[in-house]
C-alpha cells in the first residue's frame, strides 16, 4: 500500500507545512464548566448552622488560624461548628479542642433573635474554658445609598 503525502513536483512548500496554531475552544469550554460548578460550590460551603446574623458597621477581622466556630440559634441551641452540644458540655468541649490548638480563635455566631443574655452566657462559657481570643459574627451593613 502507498500513501501520497503530497510535497510532490510542482507544488508550493507553503502549502505543505503543518499548521501552528492552537484550538482554544476545547480549553475555554472546561474553564467555563469549572466556573459555573465553583460559582454553584462557593454558597455551599459556609460553616456552619443558618442563622439570621445581626448587622454591624465594624470592619472585618483578619485572622490567620482557622477560627472554631460557635452558633447560638434560637431556642437555646448551642453548636460547635455544625454539631449540636449541650451547654453543660460546652465547656469540656472548648477545653478539648483549645488544648488541641490553643491559637485557633473562637468566634460565636448569635441569632438575632436570641436574647443578649443568652449569647453572653454562652461567651462565659468559652471564657471558662480558658480561652481568651472571642470575637462576635455580624453581617455587614449595607452600604448608604448614594446621593
């Protein structure tokens, strides 16, 4: 069997040259499929128990730790990142994972319609446990509208 590779007599050497130009349609298609599944996963993985968060002017927080994530919703719930536990064992609990790391921050999440109180008690607790670096969650007001 032969195979004609063209080059023969008579013919230009352009035509014969392999083309050097890249498809970027197939490259472009997999960043657009791995943009949509990110914009789909990013609301998906905030930490924590849906709670309605009250709103503070105060400037965001930079932390370099991880911090550890305390929630109280209504009803007098108390969880620890995504696990409910009881208030007695709360302190227990912060002493365990403060000893496991005693840099990482705490930071407690109150419902707005929880009573003050409530979230203070829970804060007597973390301070219980021997750990010194709380922070409060609050959402950001909305910015003044412009005139």
């Amino acid at each position: 069997m032969a195979m004609l590779l063209g080059g023969g007599a008579g013919e230009d050497d352009d035509d014969a040259s392999p083309m050097a130009e890249m498809n970027v349609t197939p490259l472009v298609d997999v960043m657009l499929v791995l943009l949509i599944v990110f914009m789909v996963a990013a609301p998906l993985m905030t930490v924590g128990v849906p709670v309605n968060l009250p709103r503070s002017a105060a400037a965001r927080a930079a932390s370099s730790n991880p911090p550890l994530v305390l929630t109280v919703a209504p009803g007098n719930h108390v969880f620890i990142r995504e696990e409910e536990v009881t208030e007695e064992a709360l302190a227990r609990r912060l002493q365990a994972l403060h000893e496991a790391d005693p840099e990482a921050p705490v930071h407690v999440r109150g419902d707005r319609s929880v009573p003050y109180g409530d979230v203070l008690r829970v804060m007597g607790r973390v301070t219980q446990a021997g750990i010194t670096r709380v922070s409060l969650i609050a959402e950001a007001e909305p910015a003044p509208a412009a005139r």
